[in-house]
C-alpha cells in the first residue's frame, strides 16, 4: 500500500489535472503538475492539522478574549494562500527548476554541489534523519533572517505587518507582506541550494516546520514547563516576541522552532509572560485592514524608510 | 540484436539459479525498487540521491547506469546483483542512450536544455548542444550518425550530426513530443499533447505522416521480434500494441496509472511502469490482463535481467 498522498495527488492529477492540461495544450507542465498537487495536498492536510490540535487548544486557555474575530479572518486568507497555494507553486515551478539548473552548472565547473549525504554518505538512504538534520540546519538559517528583518528599517517595514496583529491566533503565522514572502522564499531557497535540501523533502520540511509555527502564534496559555521551552519554541515564549513593547530591533526571541539559537546568542527572554501583542508604530490597516489594505499599508511604510533616507 | 546478445551474455555469465532481476526506478522515492521475476516481490530498495528517470546497461554488459536528474549523478549498478559500483558526476542525466555502435553516449539534459554527447569509453565530453527547450528523450539512425532529440517544450525534433558534432536540423513535429524511436527508416516521435506519433523524415525532419494511437501518446517501444510497435498513451491511460510495418493498431489495452516505460519479458508478458499508481503492470497481451506489483513514487525506467540469479539479499549502498 503506497503513501495515501502520493495515491490521492496521483489520483487527482490522472483523473483532473492531466485532461485539463491535455484540453488547454499544456502537457508540458504534466510533470510539473504532480508535485504541486502532492504539496498542495501536504499544504490542505497541514491547515486541517493545524486547526484540528490549535483551535481546541485557544478555546480550552485563551490568553485574550476578544469581541469579535474579524481581523482573525484576514490571516485565515492568508494560511490558506501560503499553504495550498503559493507555497506548493513557488517550490516546483521555481525552486525545483532553479535547483536544477544551479547543481547541473556547479557539475559542469567539476564542482559537485554539497549535500549532506554527500559529506556523510551513511544518511544514504536515511530520510528521516537526513530530514532532521535539514530541518535543525534551515531553522538556524530563519533564525538569522528573522532576526535581520528586524534590525533594517526597510526590512522592519514589510515584517512589521506581521507584528501588527493585536489578535494574534494559530493563523497569524502566514500573515505577511508579499515582498517579505519573497525574501523569506529566496532566503530559504539559497541556503537550500546551497545545503543540497532535497526538492521533494524542502516542501515536506517546510511544512513540517510551519506546523509548529503556527502553534507558536497560538492564542493559548501553553509553555512546555522549564525543560520543554528550551528544547522546543513554546506559544508562551514566541509571544514575548510579539509583545507591543518587543517590535522592531527591541524584539527577543527570534527562533522559529528551536529556541536554541536565541539561548546561543543571547536573545533568549524566558520571564516576560503573555504579553499583549501588536505594533503600536504602525499605522491602523496594518492591523485590521483587508488583505490587500494591509499589504498596501506595508508596501508605503517600505516606500518611506527609503524617502526618509534620501530627504 | 546487441542487447539480446548482452541478456544472453548475462545469462551464461551467472550460474545461480537464474530467475531474474528486475531493476524499476522510483523518480520520486527518489530509489531504485529491485524486483525478484520469480516472484514479483519486491525484495530490497536502493537509495539514490535526488531524482532518477531512466536507466540502460552499458555496452560491455557490465554495468547498469542509472541518472539522477537533480542529484546530477550517473549511478553504475552491477546489473546481476544490484551492487553500486561507483557514482559520477554527470549535470541533470534524464533520458541517455548509447549510439548502436557503442562508441557515443547522448544525455539529454531536460531542465538545463542541453544535448551533452560523451565518448562512451573515457565518459569525457565531447560536445554539448544547447536546446530550446527541454530535451526530453532521443534515438540514434542505425549507423550512429544521426541522434534525434525531442524538444518538449517547443514543440520539435532535431537531429545532430555525430560526425560533424553539428545540428543538421530542427524541425516542428507535433504538440509536446516526448518518445523517440527509430523504425524501417523513419522517426517516430510520440507527441504527448495530442493523440497521434509524428512519422518523420530523418533527412528532413518533415512530418509524412501522423498515426492515432491515443491521447497523451508518450513513448514506445518495439517487441523484441521487431514485428510490434508498443505505445503507452499517458492521458487516454492505455497501451495500444501496432503492427511495426504497417503502424495499424492491432489492440488497445488499459492501463491505468500514467503507463510510462515497457520492458518485455521472456515469455510474452509486458513489463509497463505506472507513474501515478505507483505500480508496475505486468500484462499478458493475449488475456489483456495485468498483475500489478508496489514499487516506489512515481516507477519511471526499467530493466529486467532475466538470467541474473534470483535476488534475494541486494547491497543498498
């Protein structure tokens, strides 16, 4: 019996995608096809996880109760454009291609591209450990992102619209402005090209990781006791990163999953509690405009760091 | 003939109990299933590194070679046993074949839209064409003169010369062609955006003719005897067999999954990997019947070895 993803995007592609691509004179995106679908379903399985273990969880500890949830709504579009759309998308059509074509131009020079089964040929065939080792090596590199989008204004003016959210739920880890998406993408496309992530496990580990994300923004009194929290990043201490009094390069707590880079490099806060979050330096639609408000109040905050510097 | 020959070779060379080997390439897994022919079971998995596609044994009959696409690796397997004998680096291999006479070697590069031709000896390059675009599979004329080349995503074939190491033509074939086969003189080129092959003429790479097969036709294949043409269409989800003199279609068989590669097995049965399913169909072309057996994501290539011993404990490493 074969991987129920694989059979069901199999399925889908056999029976949906291929006589549409077949009709519309677009047979040459068949092979491409197969993976979006398989990582579009991982992205779909992903939010239902996610909202299956986090919605139970905010409902049963709130740290906020709120009138109403309309500005939770936005980051709702946001997920499910991030996760079954763009994401899945931006891997094959992109990544898998440029990654292609890198690591062939690199063999051409008589330079092999690295990889880690390369350096350590007995993770040959080792996946899951070869998954966990990538997955410790990526989280070091968002680390450094992460803290970076911090510490440049410009940068600081597209990652603020993340920061803005005063309802911040399991939803909000995908709410961000499109150009810091793209950073992100070309940053985590980089390393990997760089590591030699597997394309099909780069998705797979991306999603995996976003997973814990996403329960991290969670609106829940959650820690994972005193031992817990330093081996894994807990709702309890990626909100001390949110806090209204953390934005910008004030900020602690840059981790994503691991909290063992904030502990190695000193910007680890484990006392400040559930704090209120929100980015009181913004302007109002950065918090509860629509999707297309928001990215336009991020786009103008951009577009003045770079005013502010030439006047 | 030289590849019944090097079966043959194989055959006498092992002196085990000679059930056979089957070698399926999971693309996706990214593996290599190894398949005992006695028993249909899949006895151990070979990892390799990225994405492999296809595979064929070189001219000495010792060694399988399998690419690795995105790993950019030539991956060399004792054929009788399943060993790795070495890795190479080799940018983006996805379909390579040796010219008949066993001195060239062409790997098409599909997603760096290049056309590398090796001296199959030394494995040192000798020329390398750049394509537009995507080179999907190839086949040589008879005298290894000519190699044809699909270009997947513009619609044509060329054809290099490998005396002059100079592209003789390029030429529009047909909407997303894929297979490639040399047969009585002529090209045939599957064209998976339609329901028909293209048949060619190698002098001037004009279309003579289109035969209906299926639509998504994508690859083919001739029977050992050279008197039937196979042809897997990968939309319509059927493998249509053709008499190779005429190209009439003599059955239409249904194999679901995204039927890819055929291998003919000793005996009739039809050995078609199926990329969806994750499925090989073994299918007995009299009954119309198939057997399917599990294998890895997304079983692209394959090669049977019918005189290798039976596998029962294959090195993965």
């Amino acid at each position: 019996m074969g991987d129920p993803f694989d059979l069901t995007a199999g399925w889908l592609v056999e029976h949906l995608l291929i006589p549409m691509l077949y009709q519309f004179g677009l047979m040459n995106w068949e092979d491409v096809s197969y993976n979006w679908v398989l990582f579009a379903l991982y992205g779909a399985a992903q939010v239902a996880v996610t909202f299956g273990v986090c919605l139970p969880l905010e409902h049963w500890r709130p740290v906020e109760r709120w009138p109403d949830n309309k500005a939770v709504w936005v980051d709702v579009a946001y997920t499910v454009l991030s996760r079954v759309g763009v994401l899945p998308l931006f891997t094959y059509v992109l990544f898998y291609r440029a990654q292609v074509f890198v690591s062939g131009w690199m063999t051409d020079q008589g330079w092999v591209p690295p990889t880690l089964e390369g350096l350590f040929p007995a993770l040959l065939g080792q996946q899951v450990l070869t998954f966990v080792l990538y997955a410790i090596i990526l989280d070091f590199a968002d680390y450094w992102r992460h803290w970076l989008a911090h510490q440049f204004r410009w940068w600081w003016a597209l990652h603020s619209l993340h920061h803005a959210q005063r309802q911040m739920t399991f939803w909000s880890d995908d709410r961000n402005h499109l150009l810091d998406d793209v950073i992100a993408f070309v940053w985590f496309g980089v390393i990997a090209l760089l590591i030699g992530v597997p394309p099909l496990q780069f998705p797979l580990l991306v999603l995996t990781l976003r997973f814990l994300e996403s329960l991290s923004h969670a609106n829940v009194r959650l820690s994972f006791g005193w031992l817990g929290d330093r081996l894994l990043i807990s709702p309890r201490f990626h909100r001390a990163h949110h806090g209204i009094k953390a934005a910008g390069d004030r900020s602690c707590n840059y981790g994503a999953v691991l909290p063992w880079w904030d502990m190695l490099f000193g910007t680890a806060d484990f006392a400040r509690d559930y704090v209120h979050t929100g980015d009181p330096s913004g302007e109002e639609a950065l918090a509860t405009g629509s999707y297309w408000q928001q990215q336009w109040a991020g786009l103008r905050r951009f577009a003045r760091t770079f005013s502010r510097r030439t006047a | 003939m030289r590849r019944l020959f090097l079966l043959l070779f194989l055959s006498v060379s092992s002196t085990a109990r000679a059930d056979g080997i089957a070698f399926i390439v999971n693309s996706r897994g990214p593996s290599i299933s190894v398949i005992d022919m006695a028993t249909h079971k899949e006895v151990s998995r070979i990892p390799t590194l990225r994405e492999p596609h296809h595979l064929m044994l070189t001219p000495d009959g010792r060694s399988l070679m399998v690419g690795d696409t995105a790993g950019n690796q030539m991956m060399y397997l004792n054929p009788n046993t399943g060993e790795v004998q070495k890795r190479m680096p080799v940018a983006d291999p996805y379909q390579f074949q040796f010219s008949p006479d066993g001195k060239l070697l062409t790997v098409n590069g599909l997603l760096r839209n290049q056309v590398d031709v090796y001296d199959a000896a030394s494995m040192k390059l000798l020329k390398r064409f750049p394509v537009v675009a995507t080179p999907s599979h190839l086949a040589y004329s008879p005298d290894s003169v000519t190699v044809f080349v699909s270009l997947q995503d513009s619609d044509k074939l060329a054809a290099f010369d490998l005396r002059t190491m100079t592209e003789k033509w390029t030429m529009p074939v047909g909407k997303t062609p894929a297979g490639v086969l040399w047969l009585n003189g002529k090209v045939l080129v599957a064209d998976m955006g339609t329901d028909f092959i293209a048949v060619v003429d190698p002098a001037t790479g004009k279309v003579l003719e289109r035969v209906v097969t299926g639509q998504g036709a994508h690859n083919m294949f001739l029977s050992p005897d050279r008197k039937i043409l196979w042809v897997n269409n990968r939309v319509g989800g059927t493998t249509v067999s053709m008499d190779a003199a005429t190209l009439k279609p003599i059955r239409t068989y249904a194999i679901p999954g995204g039927p890819d590669d055929i291998e003919f097995a000793p005996g009739g049965k039809i050995w078609i990997t199926r990329r969806f399913a994750e499925k090989v169909a073994i299918l007995d072309p009299v009954t119309g019947s198939f057997e399917t057996i599990n294998v890895g994501r997304s079983p692209h290539g394959l090669f049977l070895n019918p005189g290798a011993p039976s596998p029962t404990a294959v090195s993965s490493r």
